[in-house]
C-alpha cells in the first residue's frame, strides 16, 4: 500500500515537473491546447497542462537582422548591377508571427527581393547609385505594409551595396574626371575673368583720380593766371596813375629801371666775359635826369613849409643831372 502511494506521488510530481516552463527574456512562446493556439506565454515562470498543452514556437521579440543575399538587378536602361541588402525587423504579435506565415525569415527575404529588383529596375544607373535613400524609404513602405499582417514591424531596409559592371565604373572613372578638370578650367577661366574685370576697375579708378588731378590742377592754374592778371592789372594800373601823375618823368623812371636790369642781367651772363654795346647818351641820360626830378618832387616841401626844411626834417640838396654826353662799354 505504502509503495502504490509513493507511486502515484512520484507521477504527481513528474506531471507537475513537465507542466513547467519558463520563458527566457526578449522571447514570447505560444501555447497550443489539443492543437490550438490558445496563449503566448510572456518572459517568467508558467504552467501548462501536460499532455494537453504544448509550447508550439518560440518567438524572439528581439529586433533582429535578416541579411538579403547579393541579387543581379537590371536597371531601366539595361545595366547590370549587384546589390546586397539588410533589413531590419522586430516581431510585435509572437501568435500572429507563428501562425499566419509559415517560415517567417524565408517569408521577409523572399518579399524583400523581389520589391528590391521592382524599385530599382524602375530606375536608371545613375539614378541607383546616387538615390540610396530614396530606395531604402520606398522599400521600407512597401515591405512594411506587406508584413503588417504577419505581426511584424519593418524598422529598416539599407542597401549595402552596388556593384556596377567594371566596363561602367571604368567608364564612369573617366566621366568623373572629366567632370573635375571641366571644373578645374571653369574655376581657372572665372579666377582669370575676376582678375581682368578687378584690373580694370582699378585703372578706371587710376583714370578717374588723374582726370581729378589734372581738374584740380587746372583749376588752380586758372586761379593762378587769374591772380597774377589782377596783379599785373593792379601794377599797369598804379604804373599809369604815376604816369598821369608825373607826366614822362615817372615813364622814363620806368624804362631806366629796365634798362638797368637788363645790362645787369647781360653783366651776370655766365658766358659774357666782355659786353660791348653802343648807349646813347641822350636816353641814358634822359632816364636819369627823370629819375631826379621824380626825386626831387618826392623831396620838395609842402606849400607854406620853410624853405630848407621837408616835413620829416632838412631837406637834402638836389640831384645834379649827369652830364651831357655819356656812352660806355662794360667789362664782365
């Protein structure tokens, strides 16, 4: 009796043993009953019913990365290319994940491939090669929508590369290179435009400021010409009142002046080492003689002064004329 009754608790705690599960962090496992799912059993510690309950797929939560095989992809005008691709996912509904897709990876995969070779046969080579990111967003909103009803969530499609033929990237290594020295001679022919046109501006500057100088100049040179005709206006002026004044006394003082000033100037002559030249002597002496009497009317005293006497003081004696008759030669 006693060893029937330690049988049947060792049964009891082998079926209670079975009907233990424990699910691991990040992962949900369904739970079918006689065959049917009936629960996802969520991370911790459950019990099911043995031989009635059994965990039928074990889903990882996780986001996970499926990575998509390298593909020979003809673009819209017949290139050949390569592309590999990764595409990321996160299981959100684990009964939906088991149950409505059978293969869930070869599902992802197999509808990744297929979209890639649409969306980029829908476009030209250049196109491929420079619009990465347009490809990876329509990817990603076509594969998503299509993998809504499996449970899942498409975070991410990323091309991760493109292999052109080698005949087309030669091709376009040369293409690229040309496109750079095409810049280069633009740049250069724009840096020699900006130099001619910085270059003109400055001798237009130049020939404005020499335009303003020589206005300037002008100017002053008038002003100067005005001045010095005011000057010589104002001299022939006071020279004719003299002469008004003085009668032919104040005009042969004048011209004995310039007489003087012009044997001095032949005296100083640095070639003239001897000046001979005919005066006659009724000019000289006629110039001389106007120059005493221009002295002596300066020196005569006022009407109703004593004789003798000037209004500054004595009055000196008068200049004699030179003699009659006066000729010379100078020696220099």
């Amino acid at each position: 009796m006693e060893a029937v009754l330690i049988l049947l608790v060792g049964l009891v705690v082998i079926y209670l043993a079975t009907g233990i599960r424990v699910v691991r962090q990040g992962h949900v496992y369904t739970i079918e009953r006689l065959g049917k799912f009936s629960l996802a059993a969520q991370p911790g510690l459950h019990f099911i019913l043995p031989f009635v309950d059994r965990v039928g797929h074990k889903i990882n939560m996780m986001e996970q990365v499926l990575e998509i095989p390298g593909q020979e992809i003809i673009t819209r005008d017949n290139a050949m290319v390569g592309v590999d691709a990764v595409v990321f996912f996160q299981v959100l509904d684990a009964g939906k994940a088991a149950y409505e897709v059978s293969n869930l990876y070869q599902a992802i995969m197999q509808l990744t491939t297929t979209n890639l070779r649409t969306v980029m046969g829908s476009m030209d080579l250049d196109e491929t090669l420079s619009r990465r990111d347009d490809i990876n967003g329509r990817l990603l909103a076509v594969v998503d929508h299509a993998t809504s009803p499996w449970g899942l969530k498409i975070v991410r499609v990323e091309i991760k590369d493109i292999r052109p033929p080698a005949d087309i990237s030669n091709a376009m290594a040369r293409q690229m290179k040309a496109e750079r020295e095409k810049r280069a001679q633009i740049l250069e022919a724009e840096g020699s435009r900006a130099s001619e046109i910085l270059k003109a501006e400055g001798q237009k500057q130049g020939q404005i400021l020499e335009a303003e100088g020589r206005k300037e100049a002008a100017f002053r040179d008038a002003e100067a010409r005005e001045r010095s005709a005011m000057a010589e206006a104002q001299a022939t002026r006071v020279v004719s009142e003299a002469i008004e004044t003085s009668g032919t006394q104040a005009l042969n003082y004048f011209i004995a002046q310039k007489y003087v000033e012009a044997i001095g100037q032949f005296a100083n002559s640095p070639n003239a080492k001897t000046i001979l030249f005919p005066v006659e002597a009724t000019q000289l002496v006629g110039s001389l003689g106007g120059i005493g009497e221009l002295i002596n009317d300066a020196l005569r005293p006022a009407p109703g002064a004593q004789p003798g006497t000037s209004p500054s003081g004595p009055r000196p004696p008068r200049v004699p004329g030179p003699p009659s008759g006066f000729g010379g030669s100078g020696q220099g």
